[in-house]
C-alpha cells in the first residue's frame, strides 16, 4: 500500500483506522509520562520538606547572618516579617533578586520565613561559618 491509511470496517456503526491505534498508543504513552513525571515530582517534593533548617536573621537590607554557634549548614531558616511582603509573587520577585550562585533565598510566604539555602560545594574552598557570615554581610544591599 501506499503511505495511506487503510481503512476496515468494524462494523456498520464506524469505520476504524489503523493509524487510529497508533496515535491511541503515543496518547496512552504521553499519559504513562506525565503520571510517572508527577511522581518522581511529588516523591522529590516530599523528600525536600524533610530538610532540617538551622537558624539565622535576615534585615531589610537583606543582610543575613547564619547561626554561628553550630557548623556551617547548607539550609537556614529566617524571619521574614521585616520586609512586609504583600504577595508570595511579591516576595519571590524580591528574594530573587538577591539570590545568586553562593546563596539562594526562598520566600515562605504563607509561614512568614525566608528559606536560605547555602550553596558551598560552589565556592572556592571550604569555608567555615564565619567566612559564610562575612561574605553574606558583604553583598548585602
């Protein structure tokens, strides 16, 4: 046959095309991909609320100063109420826009918190918490 569609009567009702089962398969695959998509997404969500935040503050300026009292950490937690967001965009614009390849900060809008994660396996060394702390007080705006 030509690249044509063949077509065969199922019965008198419809007519079947077997290209139809083709195109059913790739929608039935697209359907497996996307359960198994949100699931390795749920079981990744799932297994990062399970991180333990240590302590630190966080001013207007964002200047933020990790608990030095225990080992560098790689996520802290800090009060987010100085800053007066109105919005969860609001707030993900802003700690955006102080986020960079050493730290990143994620507002928690709903609980009031702003979540620092400390990206040490990028810098140059391995630096203590006194370091982290003297380095996050020098970018601070």
């Amino acid at each position: 046959m030509n690249n044509v569609n063949s077509l065969r009567i199922v019965n008198m009702d419809s007519l079947e095309c077997e290209g139809d089962n083709k195109i059913k398969t790739m929608n039935n695959l697209k359907k497996i991909f996307l359960v198994l998509t949100l699931g390795v997404a749920s079981f990744s969500f799932s297994q990062s609320s399970d991180v333990e935040y240590a302590s630190a503050t966080i001013n207007e300026s964002y200047c933020i100063e990790l608990d030095s009292s225990i080992d560098l950490k790689e996520f802290y937690s800090a009060d987010a109420s100085v800053f007066g967001w109105t919005s969860a965009v609001d707030a993900r614009k802003h700690c955006g826009y102080h986020s960079n390849n050493l730290v990143t900060l994620t507002p928690d809008f709903d609980n009031g918190l702003v979540l620092i994660q400390i990206h040490a396996d990028r810098a140059a060394a391995a630096y203590d918490v006194t370091w982290w702390n003297e380095y996050l007080q020098s970018i601070c705006k």
